[in-house]
C-alpha cells in the first residue's frame, strides 16, 4: 500500500511540468558542471571582449596606471610570507630580530584595540539604543496612564503634545499604590514647609527635612541609600540641620545664612574661574567627609554588635574605638594579619590610616606624637610630615615635602611584597603619589573606601582635580558600580559634583523617582542645578547631554510627570511642587525667563485638571454670599511665582487658564475664573453662550448644565446690583434664563406661566401688528447668536403653551363671552407667530414649521 502511494506520487510530480515541454526543442541531458563549463566556453568565443580590455589599458595609461604590470604582480603575490621581514634576517642578528618581532607586536596590539574599540562601539551603541526605547516605552506609558486601552484612546494619547494645550486633558498617570501615596506624604510635608519658608523669606534646612522624611521609610529597600546621598548634599551645601530659634525677628532675617541659590552664580558660571574650583573643592571635601562620617558609624555599630572581640574597655574615646575595629577586623587566632606592621606592639599605620579615613586627623596626629620615637626608627621624617599634612587647609604638601615622601615611597614600599598597605596608603595620600594607580590592595576594600580614597587624592591643581576624576568614574559607567550593590550610581554622580547626572540615574529606576523629584528640588534651592532652554528639552528624557556644554536637567519636566499623577486628587500639594519651578528663574541667557512662563503653564494646567468644588475655589479663589472676593492659594503664593501684581496674576494665571477651560470644555471654571479676573464682558459673553449651548437639553439631565445655571442666576444677580457688563450680551443671558424658566415651567405642566414668560422676553410679537412683526423679524439678525441658535426652541416652546391654554380655555366651565374672547386672542398670538415664523421660515428645519403650523391649525379649530 505505502509502494503504490509514492509510486503514485512520484509520477504525479514528474507530470507537473509536463505542460511545459515543447516537442520543438531537444532535451538537454547534461549536468550542472557541463553546463557551466559551455557557458563559460560560449562567452570566450565571443568577439570584443580583447577589444574591451584594451580599450580598458589605454583609459588606465593616460592616468599613469600600469594595469598589466599590476596584474602581474597580484597574480604572482605570494601571501605566504606576509608577516615575513622584508629582507631576510641572519641567524645571529639578534638586533633585527628584535626589531622585526617589536613591529609585529606594535601592528599586532594595534589591530587587537582597533577590534577592541569596535567591539566597544558597537555594545555601548546598543545599550545606549536599548536605554532610549525604554525611555520612549516608558514616556509612551506615562502619557497613556499606564496602562493599556482601546487602540483608538491610544492614538489619541499619542498624538498629544507634552507642550500642547491638548495634554490638559492627557491622562494624568497611573494609579498610586498605598506604598507610594505614604512615600508621596513623607516628602510633600517637607516641600511645604520650604515654600513656607520662602514666602517668610528666610532660609529652610530643606535637605534635612528630607533626610527626616527618607529615615521615616525605613521599611524602603532604597531609603538607607537616599539618607546617605542627602547626608552627601548636606555636607557639600554646608546646611545645618536646623536654624536658629527666632527671638528677635529682624535681628533673626539679618543675621540668618543664605541657603537660596547660594551657589547659583558660581554653579552656572565660569567652570574655569577661581570661585569655580573653590566650589569643586568644596564638593570634594563635603563628599569626603559624608562617607567619614558613614564609615564611623559602620565601626560604632560594629563594636555595639560585637562587645566581646571589640574589648573596648573603659576608654570611649575615638582612638580605643579605632583600636577595637582592628581587632574585631585584622586580629585572628591570636596573631595579626600578614603584611601589618607593628608599631610599639600596635597596628600603628593601620590606626594612623583608619583614624584619617574616619575624618579624625587631629586625633591621629595625637597618636602619631606618642609614638613619635618609635615611628622615626623606622621612617625618618614621618611625623613632621604628617603633621604639616594634617594642619594643611587644603591637604597640600610643599613641593619639597613631597619629594620627599616619593623617594621614600620609592625606595621602600612601591616594589616591596611585605610593606604595611596602610603606610602605603598614608604615603599616597600625604604625598599624592601615583595618582593612575587607584586601588591599594587590603585599604580600599569597598566601594565607599575607593571612593573616598580617590576623593582623598583630588587636587585641584593636578590631574585636572575633580573633573579628572570624574572623567575616570564615567568612564567605568553604572555597571561597574552597580554590581554589588545597587542604587550606588547615583551616589557616585552625586560625589563627584554630576548633580544632573545623578538625579536622572535615580529617575531612570520606578523605585527612586520620587527621591528624584525631592533632590533636584533640593539642588534647584542650593543653586547646583542646572535647567536646559526649552529648546534643548527632550520630550524622553529629562536629561540634555551636550558635547558643548555641561549636563543639564529639565526640573519642570521632572515635576509634572511626578505631581499630575495626584493633580486632580490634591491639587494645593501640586502646586507647591510647581512653586519650586521658579527656584531656577535667575539662570541666564532666558532660561530662568522660561522656567517661570513653564511655572505659570503648568499652574494653568493645574487649575483646568483640578476637581471642581469648594478645593477648586480655595486653589483660585471666589466671592462670598455677600459679593466680597477671597483670594486663593495661587494668588496667596504669588511672589514664588514671580508675579509683580495683580495685574500679572489675572493675566497670566486667570484669564489664560479660563480659556484652557473653555477649550477642555469646563465652562462653569472658566466663567468663574473670568470673573474673577474681572474680565465681566468676557464673563457675560461666555455664560450667554454657554446658555444657549445648554438650553436645548432637557432640564436637569446634565449636572454641568444646572451648575451653569446656577452661576448665570449668581453672575447676573450680582452684576444687575452693580451694574456691570450692561449690553447685549447681558441681555441674551438674562432672556436665556427667562426661556430656561418657561421650559421648566412646561416640564411642570404649567403652560400659562410658560406663556407670560414667553410674552415677557419679547423674543416673538403676538399683538398681531403685521408691521410690528415685519420689524421684529428684520431685527432677528441682529440677536445674540446663542439666541438665534435656539429659535426652533423657544418657538415650538410658545406655540405648545398657546395650544395647551386654548385647549385649557376651550373646555372650561368660564363664561361663553368670557371665553370666546380669550379663544379669539389666543388665535391671534398664534397667527403673529405663524407669520413671524413664515418670515423665518428657514432658519429652522422643515420639520419644526410643520409641527408649527399642525399646532396652528389645532387653535384655529
């Protein structure tokens, strides 16, 4: 069975191309290689091919190129010998040989980093592609709230402009877990508190404000790593943790440290100038004396760990605890470790060296004293040394010194394979020697240790000081800090002065984005930040790199994306964020111009996405029952705003923001932010508009259209008793709100009252006058136009109350002369406003004069 089945399927493939043959044409039954070879047989009987390569070498020769010379030469090259010496070399030519084998390995090594460079290239080109669609997926996310909707919303989102006036309606991200809105409060407290301040116009601890909020989430895996970096912050800024009580407040303002923008001026500046450097060493020293202060603590809380191997003793003071670290670390088994040297039966060098990277020189200046006799035994010339280190400011040794101190190195330790690593380390630093070789083995065990070793070893004046070290960190890059443990990056950044650099390592992780925020707002009041122009912004990352200008960090970029996540919930609390906009309004060449139109943006932003209620009045302001206006929070905080006046404040806050309102379709805030501008023209014309949009929908079916109302009721009120805004537009409100009436009126089956009121507004003349009604049809045009919208409402609206009372009257037990008349002016009223609507008649559809005229017919019965 399985035979005939292939036997079948076999002539059925071979009958597939049976349609193909021609009994014309002989069959070719040669293999490929023949066939090949009579190709190749057929072209070289083919005449002008010698032709064509003459024609070839003569175009050559007139350019001076020997092509069948050249030929010859590549037909007979012998490749064999290409690493070969171009003349052979003798047995006994050592020198040659030398030479030859040194040029292999110079070509050599540079063909392995040119492929090494390349391999460099291409991995890092990568990582950067793959870092960029992240942020674009992640920016795609934030902007779409999140989380994934119907494809057509997504579009939609996509296409919004972070700049536009359409993103006022963006989604304003994902919803907060419980973890993150407790974290969110933590810091909120601190940021008020530094508007407080600014608006006092005194100075605010703000970065210890925020070491209180990070140790109060102790229970975040980041929050120990965030308490070190704004422990960095503190020491570079030279904040203390707290401010002087005020006893005397003049006194108190006068003599109070400037934290504001303290270092803006130097910061943005001149990189090359003397302050700049001054503030580089500062970074340096404050960076260095945060990770003493964290080692000391690590030795503190070692030693209360464990009290027996510490034997600490009676002795508290900073030496005896230094004396039970090396025990604890360095003394096992009853002998020390190889390689500590002891000094008068002690590790001196390692206590010496452990006391300084503690950030207690004076100390260990002290212990080298004691034991000056037995240290110059075996150093020379160590103590005095030492001492004019540790008395220097700067840490700086004279030239002479330092000669010194490497000749000794040299001679003694730079090539020993048993020399104590911490006298080493001591050398190194008193002297700054060898500055390239950055690790000592046994001393800069840790991250932190290397770190504050290299700190240590910065001079401003050599080895291009804080930028050349930093140069060296960049290169390394996150993941080689990042390998043990992580979160470290940022600290890094941070240390070596790359303040933009480090707030937008911590922002590129969910988990540190909110530090993120806190930090740069942090900086930003330090004057450590800098802001790119609106035209170096990118609309993915908050970071702008520059090959020819420093890094700089987009701050109101950063604190939208953070506080539009609780905009509409707690609106006051965004604003504080969007007050910290302004810090970096003194930044030159217009940026600080353009950070505060950003901040007044991002307030009108605020102000439309913000929840309408009593919140959104205390967020702009309003009137009392009484007519008396209460300022709100926005105009409350103006001065951080830098709005010079009221004047200022209406314009750029108020009327700007009720325009994006009305654009996002929130009619009722826009009204009410018009009027608080006192722009009453605009007020007027806005609610008779919004009047006439409302008026054809039925009563009470929409939420938004009773809040109209009632504001038109207030406005118009409120105006009548002041006299404002008199005009047409005044006019058509208050007929609005009369037809408005009369349409409740016939929801309530009240249509004699729908008819009085209709007669009242004097929209249509019923006294039957063929001119009056001629006149008043002629002045149709010139109406309010939300009136001339709503004429096939208010017209049926009159003809339903005429035909529903002449039914009334017709079947009342009233008076039959009594009644007649009424029946006869009723039938009047509804022939005027047929001729009215006749004049009309097309400016509303055909379906309404029918209806009209079916009515009409109905009365005149």
């Amino acid at each position: 069975m399985m035979a005939s089945d292939l036997s079948s399927l076999l002539n059925s493939s071979r009958a597939l191309n049976s349609h193909l043959s021609r009994p014309d044409l002989p069959s070719v039954n040669l293999s490929l290689d023949q066939i090949e070879a009579q190709s190749r047989r057929l072209v070289s009987r083919q005449p002008g091919a010698s032709s064509d390569a003459d024609r070839a070498n003569y175009l050559l020769a007139q350019a001076h190129v020997d092509a069948p010379a050249l030929a010859n030469s590549i037909a007979h090259l012998n490749t064999s010998t290409t690493f070969s010496p171009l003349q052979p070399l003798q047995d006994t030519d050592v020198a040659g040989y030398l030479r030859h084998a040194h040029e292999q390995n110079l070509i050599s090594t540079i063909e392995e980093g040119r492929r090494e460079t390349q391999e460099h290239f291409y991995r890092l080109l990568e990582e950067r592609s793959h870092k960029d669609w992240e942020a674009k997926k992640r920016r795609v996310f934030e902007e779409l709230g999140g989380r994934a909707t119907s494809d057509s919303k997504a579009l939609a989102e996509m296409k919004k402009s972070f700049h536009g006036k359409a993103a006022l309606t963006a989604s304003t991200g994902p919803s907060l877990t419980l973890q993150m809105q407790s974290k969110m409060m933590a810091y909120d407290r601190a940021i008020s508190e530094l508007n407080a301040a600014r608006l006092r116009g005194t100075s605010c601890p703000v970065i210890h404000l925020l070491m209180q909020a990070a140790a109060s989430l102790n229970s975040e895996p980041s929050s120990q790593q965030m308490l070190q970096n704004f422990h960095v912050l503190a020491k570079i800024t030279c904040e203390p943790p707290a401010l002087p009580p005020v006893e005397h407040a003049g006194a108190h303002i006068l003599n109070a440290p400037l934290f504001e923008r303290k270092y803006a001026r130097v910061y943005l500046g001149d990189s090359d100038s003397r302050e700049a450097a001054a503030l580089r060493t500062q970074i340096t020293k404050g960076s260095r004396e945060a990770l003493e202060d964290q080692f000391w603590d690590i030795i503190e809380r070692s030693i209360q760990s464990r009290p027996m191997e510490a034997r600490l003793g009676g002795d508290p003071s900073v030496a005896n605890k230094i004396r039970a670290f090396l025990l604890m670390r360095y003394y096992k088994n009853g002998q020390w470790e190889d390689r500590i040297e002891l000094v008068a039966g002690q590790p001196l060098w390692a206590k010496l060296y452990y006391l300084v990277r503690t950030g207690h020189a004076q100390e260990a200046l002290d212990e080298a004293l004691k034991s000056q006799q037995a240290i110059e035994h075996r150093e020379d010339s160590f103590v005095s040394h030492f001492r004019s280190w540790v008395e220097s400011p700067e840490r700086r040794l004279p030239k002479p010194h330092r000669d010194h101190l490497q000749t000794v190195y040299n001679a003694h330790m730079l090539h020993s394979a048993s020399a104590d690593p911490f006298k080493l380390a001591l050398y190194k630093l008193m002297g700054k020697l060898e500055p390239s070789r950055r690790t000592v083995p046994q001393v800069t065990m840790t991250t932190e240790d290397w770190l504050w070793f290299q700190l240590a070893m910065v001079d401003e004046e050599e080895e291009g000081g804080l930028r050349g070290l930093t140069e060296v960190l960049l290169s390394y890059g996150e993941r080689h800090f990042d390998g043990a443990k992580k979160g470290v990056w940022p600290g890094v950044l941070l240390m070596c002065g790359q303040f933009e650099r480090a707030v937008a390592a911590l922002w590129e992780h969910s988990e540190t984005e909110i530090e993120a925020v806190h930090l740069a707002i942090a900086l930003a009041y330090h004057g450590l930040l800098r802001v790119p122009s609106r035209a170096e912004t990118s609309d993915i990352s908050p970071l702008t790199l520059s090959p020819l200008s420093p890094p700089a960090l987009s701050l109101p970029m950063l604190i939208w994306r953070y506080v539009r996540q609780f905009v509409k919930m707690d609106a006051k609390e965004a604003l504080q964020y969007v007050y910290c906009v302004c810090l970096s309004a003194d930044q030159g060449d217009g940026v600080g111009r353009e950070n505060v139109e950003t901040a007044w943006e991002l307030v009108r932003r605020i102000i439309v996405l913000a929840h309408s209620g009593p919140a959104w009045e205390e967020l702009v302001g309003g009137f009392r029952p009484d007519g008396t206006r209460f300022s709100g929070v926005i105009e409350q905080g103006a001065t951080l705003l830098h709005l010079q006046n009221t004047a200022q404040y209406n314009e750029q806050i108020l009327i700007r923001a009720a325009r994006d309102s009305e654009e996002n379709d929130r009619i009722p805030e826009a009204i009410k932010l018009y009027n608080l501008a006192g722009d009453y023209g605009t007020v007027i014309s806005c609610l008779a508009q919004a009047l006439g949009n409302t008026l054809a929908q039925p009563a009470g079916e929409t939420e938004k259209g009773k809040i109209i109302e009632r504001t038109a009721v207030e406005i118009l009120r409120h105006y009548e008793r002041t006299n404002r805004a008199v005009g047409k537009d005044r006019d058509a409100a208050v007929r609005l709100l009369r037809v408005r009436e009369a349409l409740n009126a016939k929801s309530s089956g009240r249509f004699d009252v729908v008819l009085e009121i209709m007669e009242s507004t004097d929209l249509i003349p019923l006294d039957g006058d063929v001119a009056k009604i001629t006149r008043k049809a002629e002045e149709f045009k010139d109406l309010h136009d939300a009136l001339q919208r709503n004429l096939q409402v208010y017209l049926p609206l009159t003809m339903e109350a005429l035909a529903a009372v002449h039914q009334s009257i017709k079947n009342s037990a009233t008076a039959e002369a009594t009644r007649q008349m009424t029946l006869t002016a009723l039938r009047k009223k509804s022939r005027s406003l047929m001729v009215f609507a006749g004049i009309l008649k097309y400016r509303m559809s055909p379906d309404v004069y029918s209806y009209l005229a079916r009515l009409d017919v109905e009365i005149a019965l």
